[in-house]
C-alpha cells in the first residue's frame, strides 16, 4: 500500500481521530486532510504538531464535497458527539447520523473506501447480546441518544443497496490512552483515577445498584487506543490492496473480548505508580443510573476470521502504557 494516499479523517482534534492521525504519520502518511472542529481550545495539542496537507472545520467540508481541489482515497470517519449525558437527540442526529449519511453518500458516488465509528453503546444493557451480527439491530434498545443515533445510522447502512467498494462500521468498546484529557467527565476512569490519586491519593468508584453486582465489579470491555488505530490501518490496507471481500462490509466489534472490572482499571492505575491501592465506592449519579451498562464484552469471532491476528493490549499492558508513558510525564493529555 502505498503512503502517498490522500486520507480523510473527522475528529481529528479528538481522541481517537488524533491517535489515528499520530499512527499514520508513524507509518509514513503524510497526505492527511484532518476534519474536526478546531476551535476548542484544549484540543490544539492533539492535532497541531501532526503531518497533514490540509485543515478543514467540520462543516465547511460538506459543503465543500463537491468542489474539493484533490481526490480521496480512503475516509475515515472518527468523528462524532460521543457525550452519553447529552440527552438532546437532534445534536446527536445532525452529527451522528445526517453528517455520516452524506460522507457515506460521498464515499459510494466516488467509490471511496469508507470506515467508520459506531459504537458499543448500541447494544444498550446488552439484553441481545454482543455479537456484531446484522440481523438483531432492530432489535437493540441502546441507554441513551448516543447510542439510539448509532444505532440509526448502522441500521441505515446495512439496508443501503448502493454503497462505498469497500467499508465498516467498527462497534468501539470501552476506549481509553492519551488524547482525551478534553473530554471532562467523558474521559476515560484510568483518567480520572489518575488524577484523583494526584490529588486525594484515592480513587472513588460507583457502588452498584444491582443485586447482581458487587461495587466495583461492574465489567467492561476495556480497549487501548493504540489497538484501535491498529486495527483501522490492518482495514485500510486490505481495502486498498483489494484484499477485502465484499462479505466483509459491514459491522465489526473492537474491544478485547475480555470483559475486566473497573476495580481491575483502578487497582492497575495505582500499581502502574508503584503505589497500592486506596479504592472508596460512592453513589451512581441519578441521571446515569437506570442508563448504566454493568456489563460489555466484544464477540470479537467476525474481525478474527476476517483475518485480524494479532493480540491485544491486557489492561494490566494497555494502563501501564497509559500511566507510565503520558500521564506520569505530564505531556498534556
């Protein structure tokens, strides 16, 4: 594959959309067009100092589609309102779902590949499951407007006769690395522990309210972002080799498929410090607590026989990075 391609990526001043844009200039793509809203000011660290030909604000590049002065070879589609306590469905369909239906389009009419963010929110309380199958997505009842506008535009997609030549809808778990410090009360719990630990010298967690659950024992499918951004350019490649079948198109799980609990997270936040860990258990909000997923774990069967090999991060490996690498050395994230 050659790294002279003229990539699209949206949310590039955001978390994963940087890390992406990071990857590729690490593998020698430079010809970059980052698309994002660019006017956050705690966001310039993550796409100021990267390689890329062009900026362009969100908007500006849908009305720009059909007059833009270079050709595109692959999309890849980041970008989105990822705030699960935004509870205004119109911000989440304009961008989550009316802006991915004209990229899509786009895509389709210049047979651009197309990859893009869906999410794992879709699955709701995870009632159906968590298998990235096509045929139960009428069927899922997400928590929150997030996730129903994923889940729109999925259901959108799959029942699309005209599509792009090759594309995917990756079903992101539960992400966390740099980057996403400006995402406040979204950031990752490696984030926030961390910073707690710097200024209390403990970590609090939600007590569940499940009889089910024990506190702190609420398990999600925790994935470092760097595995992330891998698994997008292995994609890329097989799109742009011709190494990806028609079969293929469609949605895909990311996570580990190992779900971990958040007390795991905490305890390997402490110990990635060399400290022991000091954990106190404190009421879930009232606004997120009949939302709440208590459990997420990837069926990852469909990526892996499509030929994705390789392992993932552990979340005793993935926080060690986290912790050591960028959030000890205070780089901004």
């Amino acid at each position: 594959m050659s790294n002279q391609l003229t990539i699209v990526v949206t949310g590039t001043a955001g978390f994963i959309g940087s890390v992406m844009v990071q990857y590729l200039n690490e593998q020698g793509f430079t010809q970059l067009i980052l698309v994002d809203d660019f006017g956050v000011e705690a966001k310039r660290n993550n796409w100021e100092k990267k390689q890329f030909i062009k900026v362009i604000e969100r908007q500006a590049f849908l009305e720009q589609l059909d007059t833009l002065d270079f050709s595109i070879d692959v999309i890849l589609h980041l970008g989105a309102r990822t705030d699960t306590t935004e509870f205004n469905y119109a911000i989440h369909e304009e961008l989550n779902v009316t802006y991915s239906k004209t990229l899509w389009t786009f895509a389709t009419e210049k047979q651009i590949p197309f990859i893009y963010a869906s999410s794992a929110a879709t699955y709701g309380a995870g009632e159906n499951g968590y298998e990235d199958s096509h045929t139960i997505l009428d069927q899922l009842v997400p928590l929150n407007p997030y996730g129903v506008s994923k889940n729109e535009f999925d259901k959108w997609a799959i029942a699309q006769k005209a599509t792009p030549p090759s594309w995917a809808g990756l079903k992101f778990f539960n992400v966390y690395g740099p980057n996403e410090s400006h995402k406040g009360r979204m950031a990752s719990v490696i984030f926030h522990a961390f910073n707690q630990i710097k200024e209390t010298g403990l970590v609090k967690l939600f007590k569940s309210h499940r009889s089910d659950f024990n506190d702190g024992e609420q398990l999600r499918d925790f994935i470092f972002v760097k595995d992330v951004v891998r698994v997008i350019f292995w994609m890329m490649q097989k799109m742009q080799s011709n190494d990806w079948s028609i079969q293929l198109n469609g949605l895909h799980n990311l996570g580990t498929g190992k779900a971990r609990s958040f007390y795991d997270l905490a305890a390997n936040t402490f110990t990635a410090q060399g400290l022991k860990p000091n954990i106190e258990f404190i009421d879930m909000p009232l606004d997120i607590r009949d939302k709440y997923q208590y459990f997420t774990e990837a069926n990852m069967n469909k990526l892996r026989a499509a030929g994705y090999n390789q392992p993932f991060a552990s979340l005793e490996e993935g926080v060690g990075d986290y912790v050591k690498n960028y959030l000890l050395p205070a780089k901004g994230y």
